[in-house]
C-alpha cells in the first residue's frame, strides 16, 4: 500500500517506516502510484518520440539490450539511455521528484544530495524479450560501487505477460553472483546469471504509473511480452 493524494496536477506520494524496513530486508518495494494519470499520459508521448528518433544513437546511447550491436533484425529490447539529454523536462516531473524524495528515504539519505540518471526500455509487442535474471552492479565497476536503487516506473499495464519486475528477495545482502553475456556473445551489452533459484521470486504486476523500488544488487527478471501491446518501462537510478 503507498498513501498518495491526487490534487490537480500533483501527487504527494509517501513511504511509510514499515515499507522502508521491508526495502532493506528484501531489496525491493512495490508501490501502487508514483505519478498521476495526466503526466502518464504526456511521458507516453515524450517516450514514444524517443524510440522514434533514436537520439544519441551514433554516441552509443540507443541499442538493443538483447541483440548484438549493429544487428540489422528487429529490436528485440531496445534502450535508450539519457533520455534527459533530449527531453530535460523529464527531471521537472512529479514522477522525477517523487522517484528522489522515495529513493532518498529508503537509502537513508538526505534528497538534497541524491543523484538520478535515467533510461528507458521498451519491450515491443508479441515479441519483446525477456530481461533475464542479474543484479544491476554486475554492470559497474566493483571499484566504483554506490548506495544505489533503481525506480522502474511502467507506462502501461505491466503483468507477467507483459513483462512485469520480478525479485528475489534478500539477493542483495549476497555477493554479486558470476554473470555472462545473453547467448554467451560479448557482442550482446546484456548479462544473465545462472545462479538464481526462479522458483523463490515475488512478481510485481504495476498498473501504469506503478513502481518498484530495487537495491542495486537485487536479482531481477522480467519476461518477454507476449501480449499485443508493448510494454513502455521508464527507470531512474538514484544513488
């Protein structure tokens, strides 16, 4: 449950102590509403300009997370990152600050000094493929690791279907698990762990506008779209 009270074209959304104790023993939260329904409707169009114009594409920015680089076939998970960089409006949005003010009180942090960085990933319709199960800080650095959680805000109706966040809870008081290549290419920016037991994972279906919350060494999967609408997925990092 998340309080939230829609006034005009606001919504204060807060977390309560009981969920921020939940974060830190699992790892992630699920909350009903981060944003309202007007701005949903407004990112959808900003979203969908987005993977339409492909922006910062020569600079490395815009690629298919589960398909080699350059590929000429269809997307199978494309991604932008940044999508700030073109639409800066993006960091004045209810979702923005109510994603830093959560983010900075589940990680016990003043807002003030929260940092956030964002990319959006699409899951197309039928087809979309699944993001398979990994831990966002076997990406980085282990010399460069942050306090860090990811919001993953859902434009559409994200079920199991579609591609919803699934966790598995307490992964992230565990070491960072060994992790390869999708399909063992290096040519493929995506990773997947095969050191995971599916069969302990919460799935987080989120109606549009919904979030989850997840720590940085969190296990997490979502499953490819086999629906006929595609899947629309906004994340901010905040660390």
């Amino acid at each position: 449950k998340v309080t939230g009270e829609a006034i005009e074209n606001t919504l204060q959304v807060e977390v309560t102590q009981e969920q921020i104790d939940a974060f830190r023993d699992d790892g992630f939260l699920c909350i009903e509403r981060i944003t309202n329904d007007d701005e949903i409707r407004r990112l959808r169009l900003v979203y969908d300009q987005i993977f339409a114009d492909r922006p910062g594409e020569e600079r490395g920015l815009f690629y298919d997370l589960a398909a080699p680089r350059g590929h000429d076939g269809r997307e199978l998970l494309p991604q932008v990152l940044g999508p700030d960089l073109t639409f800066p409006e993006l960091r004045e949005t209810l979702h923005y600050r109510n994603a830093k003010r959560l983010a900075a009180a589940l990680m016990g942090l003043n807002a003030n000094t929260v940092t956030l960085g964002g990319h959006m990933i699409l899951k197309p319709a039928r087809y979309g493929s699944e993001t398979p199960w990994h831990q966002d800080e076997a990406y980085w650095n282990p010399a460069e690791m942050l306090n860090s959680l990811s919001v993953w805000m859902s434009l559409d109706e994200a079920t199991i279907e579609s591609g919803c966040m699934q966790f598995i809870p307490g992964s992230h008081r565990g070491d960072i698990r060994e992790h390869r290549h999708i399909d063992n290419n290096p040519l493929v920016h995506g990773l997947v762990t095969d050191d995971v037991d599916p069969s302990a994972a919460v799935t987080c279906p989120v109606a549009p506008g919904g979030a989850t919350f997840h720590h940085s060494g969190t296990l997490h999967y979502t499953g490819p779209n086999t629906t006929e609408n595609a899947r629309r997925a906004y994340v901010l990092v905040c660390s």
